[in-house]
C-alpha cells in the first residue's frame, strides 16, 4: 500500500497546530525583490 503525504507552499497560512498533528510538509514560496530571492517564512527580508 502507498503512503499518502499532505504537501503545500507557505501560503496557505495554517498553523503549526495543524502542520504538526498531520505531517504537512511546506514549502517556502520564493519571492523575488530587487533582483533577490528569498524564500517566505524562512529568510528575514525587513
């Protein structure tokens, strides 16, 4: 039998609560400013 695993992008704002009770995995979104990426949640822009 195949293992299932819920996925998604930063974005859709749940809480860790909920990340952490069912194993979400999430993936920063990249965001680009000034000719600069960085990765939301993880890099400090401001």
């Amino acid at each position: 039998m195949d293992k299932i695993k819920i996925i998604t992008d930063s974005t859709c704002d749940l809480n860790s609560e909920v990340i952490d009770k069912y194993n979400i995995e999430v993936f920063p979104l990249l965001v680009n400013i000034e000719n600069e990426t960085y990765m939301d949640g993880v890099d400090k822009v401001f």
